[in-house]
C-alpha cells in the first residue's frame, strides 16, 4: 500500500469517528442527558447571596445598609442545584465586625462555601469632643453622637452617651474617637491602702467595721479587705460608695 493510499483511509477513518461523536452529542442534548448550563451562575450565585443577607436581622435593623459579596473566584465550578440554596450566617460571623455566610447546596450534588460580606451603613457613634488622659473620667460634655457611615457591625461601638459617662479611660483617647466598650472601664471606687468600711448583714443584724483595702476595685468587683480589728483577710463585694460588703463575718 503506498503512503498515499494510507494517509487517505486514516483520514477517512477519523472522519467517520467524528461524525458519530457529533450526533452522539446531537442526540444527547436533544434528550436532555447534557445540560449546556450544567454549573451554577456566579452572578445568580451573588444575588442570591445579596438577597438573603439583607434580610439578616443583624443587617435589617442597620440604618441605609448596602451589601457586597467579595469576589468570587471566576474559576469556581459549582454544579446547578436541584433544590433552592441553603443560605445562613455562620456562628463566628459577627466577631470583630464581620459577617460570612455558608451557601449549601442541599440536593445532589452536594457542595458547600463559605462566602464573606462587606457591609457599610450608618452608625450613631458617640465621639469625644476632647482628649482624655489615662484614668479620666468622662463627663457629658466630652461627648457628641455622630452620624458616621461605616464598614461592619456596630456593635464595639457606643450609640448611647449615658452608656460613657461616669466611666474612666482605659487609656489616652484623642479629641474625635469614635468610643468603644473595650476603651472604658467603671472607675476606682476604692484603691489598695485606702481604709474602708466593711459592712455585713445576717440574721435581721448589720454589722459595720473599720477595714483596709488590699486590692483595687470598681463597684461590684470582689477584692480582699483586711478587718482591723482582727486583722483577719476577707473577700468582699466592692459598692458605688466605695464600701465593701460581705455575706457572713
């Protein structure tokens, strides 16, 4: 057989293969057996994700919310769902701000991804309208509610400037910060080496005596007192007044 003669069949051969994988394929759409849209749409993905993160009540309640979802990795191939998607907030979402979402497809084929949010809305956030030193105590004209559009949750800051005042600055705080609950704490009610009364009630009877306190202490802390009467160490509950009761003495 000449080289001509051979090459000719090949190409023959290979022709007649290719015929019939393209009808193998005609039919097989033509009866549904091959989805030409077999893969979930990223931008149908992303709307449905969108759609049910605006009705979180964590975002629902927010004031002007707009949400994202971050990008999507163009090369992610999800099989179409049979079912609606399972779309909820995971339990860490809210820490530090943050929210992510698990979208479960729950029928065949099963996957699962975990999908973060940008969130941004307005916040009435209370600010300081000075500076303030390490243990100063804020008072109501240190502060101003502002109305500040901000990425995340709200809930580090303070919205409410009866929930500042009265406490003492955990640290030096600039004219113009926006107040969190981790910056304040409730001040010193009592310091260590300050003499106090002890007072301890039982049995329809108060008993009131001269102690010394060993520790320092904010209302409703526990701290050791020394009684000087007896000199005995006990542990008490320190009150907005700067006394510290016990239960039995």
């Amino acid at each position: 057989m000449t080289r001509q003669k051979f090459d000719t069949q090949i190409a023959k051969k290979s022709l007649r293969v290719y015929t019939c994988l393209l009808t193998l394929i005609t039919t097989s759409l033509a009866h549904g057996s091959i989805n030409p849209n077999s893969f979930h749409s990223l931008a149908q993905l992303r709307a449905e994700i969108e759609q049910a993160a605006n009705q979180l009540p964590e975002i629902r309640h927010l004031n002007n919310p707009t949400v994202s979802v971050n990008a999507l990795d163009p090369r992610l191939r999800l099989k179409a769902c049979s079912k609606p998607l399972e779309i909820e907030k995971t339990k860490a979402s809210s820490s530090a701000g943050k929210v992510t979402l698990s979208v479960r497809c729950p029928d065949s084929p099963q996957w699962k991804i975990y999908v973060p949010l940008t969130i941004e809305s307005e916040f009435s956030i209370v600010t300081l309208t000075t500076s303030l030193g390490r243990g100063d105590i804020v008072s109501a004209g240190d502060l101003q509610v502002a109305q500040i559009r901000k990425r995340g949750l709200p809930d580090s800051f303070l919205t409410k400037v009866e929930d500042a005042i009265g406490f003492s600055a955990k640290r030096a705080l600039a004219t113009g910060t926006e107040l969190k609950h981790n910056m304040l704490a409730m001040p010193l009610a009592i310091k260590r080496g300050e003499q106090t009364l002890i007072t301890a009630s039982g049995s329809g009877l108060k008993v009131q005596m001269n102690g010394k306190a060993l520790q320092d202490g904010s209302a409703g802390d526990l701290i050791r007192v020394r009684n000087l009467s007896s000199d005995r160490v006990i542990q008490g509950e320190v009150q907005m007044d700067g006394t510290v009761s016990i239960n039995q003495w």
